[in-house]
C-alpha cells in the first residue's frame, strides 16, 4: 500500500515508483492486470526457511518501493502473507484474518500495484486482525488510523481485492506514483 498526503502519493507509502524491480528494488511488483493479483492467495501450512525467505523479499521490496505494506501476490506468490511497516519497526503476518472492525472512514489510497492512480476508499476505522508470526505463534494486532487502513488494504490483496474495485472515486496521482490512499476514476472505466 502506497501512503497519501494531501491527495498526493507519499514516497514512503507509494511503492508504485518501481513496479518492475527498477531502481533497486529487489523483487518486481507485479502490476494491474496481471492474474496473481486476482487470484485468492493459498494459506500458509508451515513456517519453514522458505516462509522466512520470502517474508525477507518482501520486507525489502516494500522499503524499496517506499510502501507501508506489501501481500506476497504482490511479488508473484499467491501465499497468504502481508508485511506492514507505518512507522513502528516491520510485522509480518502469516494467514492474516479480520476478526473484528470499527467505525468507517473515507480516505485517499494508492497500491504498489495500481500505479499512477489513487482513490478514495471507504473502511473500517479501527480493526483487529489474528495472524501467525515467524516464530509460528499466534498474535493479535489492533490497529487504528493508517495502520488499520494498511492491514485492510493488503488483507484484500489476499482475496484478489484491488483498492480500485472498493474506491468510490478514482484519479491520476498528481505525483504519477499513484500507492497512497486513492481517489478518482477507476480503470475498469477506461483510465488504466
């Protein structure tokens, strides 16, 4: 997920700027259209050196990219894995699941994988989301503000949920990275 200030993409939060591994970015985002991002992603069955590795991978396009939060399909693995990192060191999250949620609130996204586009997106304001760890224990994360945006944002990549099928308006990014919290025209609606 791509960060949004002032209806502009944040460089932190819009992973857009390297959608194919460019400019140092470790592991190509796979862009819109491309059928791993529609695909529900498969759960994760063991935590093993391989899971590690690829929450690794992950970690390091999401800071590359400049993203607060990445799903593996994202990089081409239909796994049920997110990384999120909004300021407080990165959490990874093997077969994330909402359990509970509160409140809404509309605010501007962008996507890693929707590049150049941002909308505005209805969601919970505060969420809790029951995942495992790397040590392969099972933790609870409340979040509330971009934490809760973010967790929800990522948890929808692993149901092949782009924020374009949830945004209410859809528009170019004024700063072409188009990650942040969106609003505009959608590209189902000819602007991809």
């Amino acid at each position: 997920m791509a960060e949004v200030e002032n209806g502009r993409a944040n460089s932190r939060d819009s992973g857009a700027l390297h959608p194919n591994g460019a400019a140092g970015c470790p592991e190509p985002i796979r862009q819109y259209g491309d059928p791993v991002l529609r695909a529900r992603a498969r759960a994760i069955r063991k935590i093993n050196a391989g899971v590690r590795e690829l929450s690794e991978r992950m970690t390091d396009a999401m800071y590359a990219a400049n993203g607060v939060g990445l799903a593996a399909p994202q990089i081409g693995e239909a796994r049920r894995m997110v990384v999120i990192d909004v300021g407080s060191g990165v959490t990874t999250l093997i077969n994330p699941r909402l359990v509970s949620s509160e409140g809404t609130a509309v605010d501007t996204e962008g996507c890693l994988s929707v590049r150049g586009l941002v909308g505005e997106v209805r969601r919970a304001e505060s969420v809790r989301v029951r995942a495992v760890g790397l040590d392969g224990k099972e933790f609870t994360l409340e979040g509330e503000g971009l934490l809760a945006r973010a967790l929800q944002h990522e948890l929808d990549h692993l149901d092949g949920v782009l924020f374009v099928d949830r945004a209410e308006a859809i528009r170019d990014s004024d700063d072409g990275a188009g990650e942040p919290e969106e609003q505009a025209h959608h590209p189902a609606q000819g602007s991809q």
